[in-house]
C-alpha cells in the first residue's frame, strides 16, 4: 500500500476512500484497524472502499493471496460534519465534459473529491458552501454527483449528460466556384457549434 484517500472520515463511517498500491490482485480483505469493510478491486494497483465505523488513527490493510500488507498507512476518524449539498448548476452539460458545474451546500470546506458518478472533477476553487468544479467526460445518461470531504461523502444529486446533436445542413451558398478555390462559402443548418472540421 501506499496511501488512501481521503486519510479522514467521519466516526460513524461510509466514507469513500480510494486505496493504491500494488499487488492487489486477488484482494480477499480490506481493514481498517480491526474492522474489516466492503471494498471494489479496480486493478492491482487500486481499490475503492468504504470505511467502516470507527475512532481515533487506524492503519489500513489489505490482504491478496500474497499476503497481508505491512506499508504504514493511516486512517483517522474525525468528528468533522458531514457536507451536504443542496444544488447543482447547471444540471445538465455535454457528454464530452468542459463545462463548469457550480455545486452548493453546506460543510464544503477541505473537499478531497468531486465525483460525477465514479469519475472524479477537476475542482477549480471551493469554500464552506460552494464548490465549482470542471465535469470531467461521460456517456448519455444520469449520474449522481457527490463530494467528500474528512467529514465524509455527501448527498448525491443528479447530473445529465446529453449526447451532442449530429450536425445538420440546410444550404450552402454559393454552390459552386473556381477550381482552383480560395473563395468564401456560407453553411446554414443547425447544430454547428463545436465544428471540428468541414
């Protein structure tokens, strides 16, 4: 193991955290302390987890057919709130990501990780009860977007990805021109924003 993040959470625990390392292949047991928990083998150098409940500075374990981990890395449980999110602007933006998605609530200070889905944002700044972040890619669909924080994972609230709409024609004008070109054409249609190429 090498670390685990964030190395904070909330007593109570169901904090996501996200392990890294090696060796992980074939994971059998993820513990914090004493206290065994749920985890997701990503790869063998990644595993995302849940914590358990708990209190004071834990180390945290893996265990793979390999054997145990014995890396020092620490976990601690702290009395921090909860962040909770309230709102989610603008609700929806492009599959190919970019855009800026301010979130609001209450507890945002010291966000570790803004998750669209299972996919973490760029953040760009935050205080106590605003986050605004970058959304990174996704597909066509619904996600729920979260933030963690030492005080734990927040709420989700849903964000949509929507396809981009295939570019459409109408006319063009002129409709002809010198073979040896260098002349100006005009394309009217719908959906043209974002042109890559013509």
């Amino acid at each position: 193991m090498t670390s685990v993040s964030p190395n904070q959470g909330a007593p109570t625990g169901n904090t996501d955290v996200t392990i890294t390392g090696s060796g992980f292949t074939g994971a059998t047991l993820v513990k914090f302390g004493p206290n065994p928990t749920s985890f997701l083998l990503v790869s063998d150098t990644q595993i995302t987890a849940k914590t358990p409940a708990g209190t004071g500075t834990v180390t945290v374990t893996v265990t793979a057919p390999t054997g145990t981990s014995t890396q020092i890395v620490l976990f601690t449980y702290t009395s921090v709130a909860a962040p909770v999110l309230t709102a989610l602007t603008p609700t929806s933006g492009p599959a190919a990501g970019g855009n800026t998605v301010t979130l609001s609530g209450s507890n945002l200070s010291g966000v570790t990780t803004v998750r669209f889905g299972v996919t973490p944002a760029s953040v760009v700044s935050y205080s106590g009860s605003q986050i605004v972040v970058i959304a990174p890619a996704g597909v066509a669909s619904s996600v729920g977007v979260t933030v963690t924080t030492a005080g734990g994972t927040s709420n989700a609230l849903t964000y949509t990805y929507v396809a981009a709409a295939t570019p459409v024609l109408s006319t063009l004008s002129p409709t002809s021109g010198p073979t040896s070109g260098g002349n100006t054409v005009t394309l009217t249609g719908s959906n043209l924003s974002g042109a890559t190429s013509v």
